[in-house]
C-alpha cells in the first residue's frame, strides 16, 4: 500500500527515527536479502585479515626469538599492512555501495512509487563506475581531514619523544613520558573524529547516487551542499548537528545489536582462552568458530539496514526541506487527472 503524499512532509528527530524503524520492520525480508550479500563480503575480507595477522604475527615472533628469517618477517608485516589498509578501503566501499542499493528501494516506496528490490541491485551495477569515482572523491577528501585532525596529537607525541630522547633528568623525563601519552591520546581522539567525520559527511553519498543522474564530481558536491547549512531556526535547525544527532542515535543502536549478535562467537573463542591474544596457544576451530561467526553477520545483515532506512529518510527529509518535494509531489498528483483527460 503506497503512503499518503499527506505523509511527504518536514519531519522532526522523533519522526524520523520513529519511521525509519516502522520501514526497516514492515520491510525486514527485503531489506535482509539486500543486505546479506554484502554483509558476507564484509566479512570475507575481515576473515582473511584476521588469519594474515596470525600467520605474520607467528613470523614475528618466531624471528625475534632467532627461530626465522628476520627480513623475511619484516616483508610479510609489510604485507600484512597493505592487506589491511586495502581491506578498509573494500570494506568502505562495500558499506557506501549497501547504502545506494537499499536507497533506491526505500527512498521511492516513501514516495508511494512501486519498487522491488532487484531494482536497487540493478541501480547500483548500472552506477557502479560513477560510484566508485565518487567513493574514491571521498577517499582523498577524509585522508587529508584525518590528517589535519591528526596533527596536533602527532606534534604533541614527537615534542613527548624529544623530551624523552634528549632529556638526562628524572622530572624532564617523567614529563616527557606524561606529553607523549597525552599526544598518543589526542592521535587516538583525532582519529576517531575522523572516521565519524567521515561517516556523516558522506552519509548521503548513497541515496543521492541513488536518486540523481549525476557525475562522481557533482554527485560529490551535491551530498555535501545538502548537510551544509541549516533547515530550521535554532541550534538545532544546523543540518550537521541534526545529522549528528541521528546518527548517533542510530548507531549507538546498530552497536548493541552488533554485541548482541557477537556473543555466540565471543562464547565460542573465550572457551579456548583468551580471544584479545592473536598468539593464543589453543586458538580456536575455525570449524567451530566460522558457524557461530556467520550467525553474528546474518544478526548484522538483519539489522544493519535500519541505519541504512535513516541515511534514505534523512536523504528525503532535506529533499522536503529543503527543494520542496512534497509540493512537487502534490501538483504533479493534481495534474495527473487532468492530463490523462
């Protein structure tokens, strides 16, 4: 049953979440079986990971203790770190291409448009190159804002190490000890700005590919014009708090289901010793632990699409707010009949 246009209108916080909950459970079906696939992906890529990390780890160990080739050990954590930041990059890409599938089934069902879910999987192969293009816009754009947030921790670390390296007294010591703590900590604290910079800058990226016929360049610029500004008078009327509001919310939601779902493979790696030890000397069976982990991403493949309803909704929301969508809607519904007559 398509929604009333009544219901295409500026909506608050509340609303928002409230409908995007009320989608993600009338929709649950189709939602998972967009969702599944790249949820599996996700963690293919993370279970190769992790068995490098225990295979470099070994070699590493074993070369420190003389048992192996040193260089040899050196090559492979080299390896092992190329692995890791090409995992992060596919695993990205994945996420922002989830959020453009499950956008183009979302964003026109709100608008009362018949819709199936092989249409988001045709959307996002017919977009993938522009996708892609535009993913890799945004890439560039975090690397130099992580950097710039980064900066002032790795100065205060590299004044801590000077004072720690050059320094002969006990005080001059400790207090170069105690500055490069801090620094570590700001670099910490600076990164994890970064990322959710990052998450709620391109948080749109997806539904606007999704929606527009637009290049990688303008789609780029269009998901950022539409957080810039403000909707409403207020504080809150700033369309970033707004969106960081909600996205908080939303994913402070999306991590305790995330937990939730873990805990059969956390149970799973605790009765074999201490899962945080990668050199563990009783790790577990991968044919044990591969089950109760593919529960943990069918849980997430359930689940991970809410926030996913809320980038669509929050999408249409500034669409309403801000080009006037509704009243588009409205008349184009008004001239309808008289067209057809």
């Amino acid at each position: 049953m398509s929604p009333p246009l009544s219901d295409l209108r500026p909506l608050g916080l509340g609303e928002i979440i409230d409908r995007s909950a009320t989608f993600w459970r009338k929709h649950l079906k189709h939602l998972f079986l967009l969702s599944f696939g790249f949820n599996l992906l996700t963690y293919i890529l993370t279970k190769s990971l992790q068995l490098a990390m225990r295979s470099t780890l070994a070699m590493l160990q074993g070369a420190t203790k003389g048992e192996g080739d040193m260089e040899a050990a050196l090559l492979g954590y080299g390896q092992f770190l190329l692995m890791t930041a090409g995992m992060l990059v596919a695993t990205f890409w994945l996420y922002w291409l989830s959020t453009l599938v499950v956008s183009r089934y979302v964003v026109p069902a709100q608008l009362g448009e018949p819709v199936a879910p092989a249409e988001g999987v045709r959307r996002g192969l017919n977009r993938l190159g522009t996708f892609t293009g535009a993913y890799a816009l945004s890439l560039l754009w975090a690397v130099g804002a992580n950097l710039l947030m980064v900066l002032p921790g790795g100065l205060v670390s590299v004044a801590g190490g000077a004072m720690l390296a050059l320094s002969s007294a006990p005080g001059l010591r400790m207090a170069g000890g105690i500055v490069l703590v801090v620094g570590i900590l700001l670099v910490m604290l600076g990164g994890l700005a970064g990322l959710l910079w990052y998450l709620l800058r391109f948080s749109l990226l997806g539904p606007v590919l999704a929606m527009e016929e637009l290049s990688a360049v303008r789609a780029f610029r269009r998901s950022g014009e539409l957080l810039s500004g403000r909707v409403e008078p207020g504080f809150l009327g700033r369309v970033r708090v707004r969106a960081m509001i909600l996205v908080t919310v939303v994913s402070a939601i999306l991590l305790a289901v995330s937990i939730l779902s873990g805990m059969p493979a956390l149970i799973v790696q605790f009765a074999y010793g201490n899962p945080l030890d990668p050199m563990n000397a009783n790790p577990v069976p991968q044919a044990l632990l591969v089950p109760a982990e593919l529960l943990q991403v069918m849980g997430q493949a359930v689940f991970s699409p809410l926030g996913l309803v809320f980038y669509a909704l929050m999408y249409l929301d500034l669409r309403v707010r801000r080009e006037g969508l509704d009243l588009e809607r409205r008349l184009e519904a008004r001239s309808t009949p008289t067209v057809a007559a």
